[in-house]
C-alpha cells in the first residue's frame, strides 16, 4: 500500500526528533557497498564449493577439509541453518534476480520436499518440528515473495505460518512454545518471530487476521519477557510463571524487526519508537567499544544485523547502518581464515588463527546474509551511495538518464538511477524516485520535467508523475 505524502512527512520527523538532527541526517561514515557485497558473493561462493550436496540444491550441516560432510539427518542440513540459507538466497535475488530467482526456487521446492511433513521437520525427512524454524521459514518466504511475486512463496510461507500458530495456547497467557509437544515454556523467537512473520504476511495480503495475530504475539512478549532496557529473555517457564534465560542477541534482533513490520504495517510511532528503544540498547549490549566488533555467535548475530539495517532505512539515522559495518569490516578482517570460512562466534575469543578444520553451514549463511544484507541498505533515492539524499542524486539520476544498465550488478544500476532494476534509467525509475526526493526535501528542478516530457508514449504512471511534477514546480514559483 502506498504511504500518503503527509505519512512520510511525519515519518521523517519521527526520526528527526529520536536521533537529535534534521532529515537526511548527515552520515558520519559511508558504507563501502562494493566491499560488502564482494564479501557476501564470497562467502556465498565458498558455500557452494563446499557444503552444497552434490546433484541437489540443498546443503550439508557440517564439512571438514577432507571435504568430509557429517551432521544434519540424511546428510542434510537442518531446517534452521537452511532457513538462513534461504535469506541468502533471496538477498543474492535482490542483487541479480536473473541470475539467482531460479536456484532460490529449486532450493525452496526441494527442502520443501525434504523437510515438509504439516510444517517443516528440523530435519531431511525425520525429527521433530520446531515452532522457531518454522517461523523462520516463514520470514525467508514472505521475503522471497516480495521479491520475487512467485505465488508459490506465498501459499507456503502461509501454509507454514499455520503450522506456527499451533504452537500457541493459553497457557502464561499466550506465546508460542519452542518444539511441538514440549509444554515445559514458551519461547521468545518462536513468538516475536512468529509476529513478524505475521506482520509481513499482512503486508503481503491485507488479511486482518494477521495483523491481528502480530498485535497479540508482540503484546505477549512485551509484557511477559521483554526486559525494562528493552531485551528479552529467552522463555516464560510455565510452572514457575516467570521468565527464564538470558538476553540473547537474536531476540533483540528480532524484537527490533517485529516492531518495524508493525511500523510498516501500520504507522504506529510507537513501533518505531519501540525499534529504537531496543536498538539503542544493543549497541551497549552486544557490540565491543573498542573494536566496534559484535561479540557473540554469528548464526544469532545476523539477526541484528537485519534488524539495524532496516531500522536505518525506517529513520534515517546512520548510527545503526554505520555501527554493523564497522563490526562486519572487523569481522572480515579477524575472523574469515585463509580459506575464507568463518567460525562460531563473530568477536568472542580475538582473531581466527590458522585455518578451520571444519565449518558449518550456520556459520557460513549468517555471514553471507550480513554482508549481503549490508551491501543493499540504501536510502530509498539515494544514488551515489554517499548515505544522504541530496541534488547530487538527482544529478546521478540526469547523468544515467537512458542508460543500459542490463549488464551492471545491483550497485551499478542504482548508481545509474535504474532503482526498478529493468535494465534502463528510465520516466519508470522516476516514479519511485521523486517520491524519496520529496521525502528528503530535495527541490526536483524544471530541467528533470523536460527530461522526462522528452519520452515518447509515456505510460499512465509516468504521466501521473510528470503531473505531479509539473503541479510542485508551479507552487514553488508562485
């Protein structure tokens, strides 16, 4: 649904007013974009060369330097690593739909064949089904559906979502439980997960049952784990009806992401102000001082990482887009050993010594999916990636005018101003742009209206945005 331009006004003031500047705030470091996706195209390839199963699309758990595979059920993986693995995968269909939207559907039509038995088991073709991973799955193919507008995405991750929501019951007043049949607690990623993924499945159906359920699950783990800084434990034990764990890090993850789907969702400034709560916490929590390295495991850490990239885009501030960047350049220097595999933790224990005798998939897809992720956070009309919005993109958008771009990855082409990503700088492209332009309050010249008043049979959305246009122009000279 198209936000109107009074919700966007507001939304930016919303950030202005929490982070103490005007919009666009001016960033204090730029994130090299270029250098992240290399990192996460190489440890996307690395990936491939060693725990892909031979003559399938699926993975294994755990590889040696023998090339030996072990763990997992069946010599696959388990559903959780391949639900991080899914997440790669679509952000690799963000960077290059061509190339990487047909292996993103084998892979999801082959654990689903694998792994599906009424929700997906937490292993290829036995184990038990674990309300979490199933709300990750749900997560990867409402994403892959936004992508990639595959229907099919869509029916499963709904189908899975169902599956998800048996894990609910009455008991300590709501909250989904961690694993079918164990009635010992419920658990904080099962739920807040579940309430983004019911967050997004609204988004992406307008069915008001999920907007309800996402408003229920998120008010139960508010109110039942979340901790007074903002983190949460990770369960509620039943028979102690408290809660229990610790904080981890992919619940602060998570509980960031849920508020922000809500946000999306809703335009409620208290998610938003929620989002930030929490994120402002975790940057005390979980990251290192001196190093800006986040300390814990990566297959945990990622989380985050999604998390404060979406919030970046959500309110403009470069606190948390600059923040995971420091702490994924730290990453890439101390901790990828000389094979390029990664091991648990992410900053705990100083740098990697020597090469690893054995990586997991995990590991690997947590790694990738943070540095891809990172790579294709920009602000919406931002073209020269500088990490404001100013005339200097529209003049990026002039210069790439009719521009072939087919041939440019996904950096290039928003360098190019081709932002719908259809092979040519375009009056198409426009139509998205001048709305982020207007959001930032970049005055969009009369020159760029002749520019676009050029094009020969614009089409009708053109043609509405060249009005708009010319209406803009008009007030600003009287």
């Amino acid at each position: 649904m198209m936000k109107s331009f009074v919700t966007k006004q507001r939304r930016r003031l919303i950030g202005a007013a929490v982070v103490g500047c005007l919009t666009p705030c001016a960033a204090f470091g730029v994130v090299d974009n270029d250098a992240q996706l290399s990192r996460g195209l190489e440890t996307f390839g690395q990936i491939e060369a060693t725990l892909r199963v031979p003559g399938t699309a699926l993975y294994a758990e755990t590889v040696n330097l023998s090339g030996v595979r072990s763990g997992g059920i069946n010599g696959r993986a388990f559903v959780w690593p391949a639900a991080t693995q899914f997440r790669v995968l679509n952000s690799l269909v963000e960077v290059d739909p061509a190339a990487y939207a047909p292996a993103l559907r084998q892979f999801s039509d082959e654990l689903r064949a694998a792994y599906w038995d009424a929700g997906y088991r937490s292993g290829a073709g036995a184990g038990d089904r674990f309300y979490d991973d199933n709300a990750h799955l749900v997560v990867s193919l409402t994403e892959a559906f936004n992508l990639t507008k595959d229907p099919v995405y869509l029916t499963r991750a709904q189908e899975t979502y169902d599956f998800v929501l048996e894990g609910e019951d009455s008991a300590a007043g709501g909250g989904i439980y961690f694993k079918q049949f164990d009635f010992f607690s419920k658990d904080t990623i099962s739920t807040l997960q579940g309430a983004r993924a019911a967050a997004m499945l609204y988004q992406a159906t307008g069915q008001a049952s999920y907007l309800s359920d996402a408003t229920r699950l998120l008010t139960w783990a508010n109110s039942h784990v979340q901790q007074p800084n903002g983190l949460f434990n990770q369960g509620f034990v039943i028979e102690t009806n408290s809660p229990g764990g610790v904080a981890i890090v992919n619940a602060a993850g998570v509980g960031i992401s849920a508020n922000l789907e809500l946000y999306n969702a809703t335009d409620n400034a208290s998610y938003l102000t929620e989002a930030q709560r929490i994120a402002a916490t975790t940057l005390g929590r979980y990251f290192d001082a001196a190093t800006g390295r986040i300390n814990d495991e990566g297959y945990w850490a990622f989380e985050l990482v999604d998390a404060l990239a979406d919030l970046y885009v959500a309110d403009r501030n470069p606190t948390w887009i600059n923040r995971i960047d420091t702490a994924l350049d730290w990453l890439h220097t101390n901790k990828r050993d000389a094979n390029g595999h990664y091991g648990l933790f992410w900053g705990r224990n100083g740098p990697q010594v020597g090469v690893l005798h054995s990586w997991s998939l995990n590991e690997q897809a947590s790694v990738a999916r943070a540095y891809l992720k990172t790579s294709t956070t920009i602000l919406p009309g931002d073209l020269n990636l500088d990490g404001v919005v100013t005339s200097a993109d529209i003049q990026a958008f002039v210069d790439g005018w009719l521009a072939d771009t087919a041939g440019l990855d996904f950096l290039g082409q928003q360098r190019a101003g081709d932002v719908n990503r259809d092979g040519v700088t375009s009056a198409a492209d426009f139509v998205a742009l001048r709305t982020a332009w207007n959001d930032a309050g970049v005055t969009i010249p009369p020159s760029v209206l002749r520019m676009l008043n050029a094009v020969p049979e614009p089409n009708a959305a053109i043609l509405a945005a060249i009005g708009w246009l010319t209406i803009a122009v008009r007030r600003g000279r009287r």
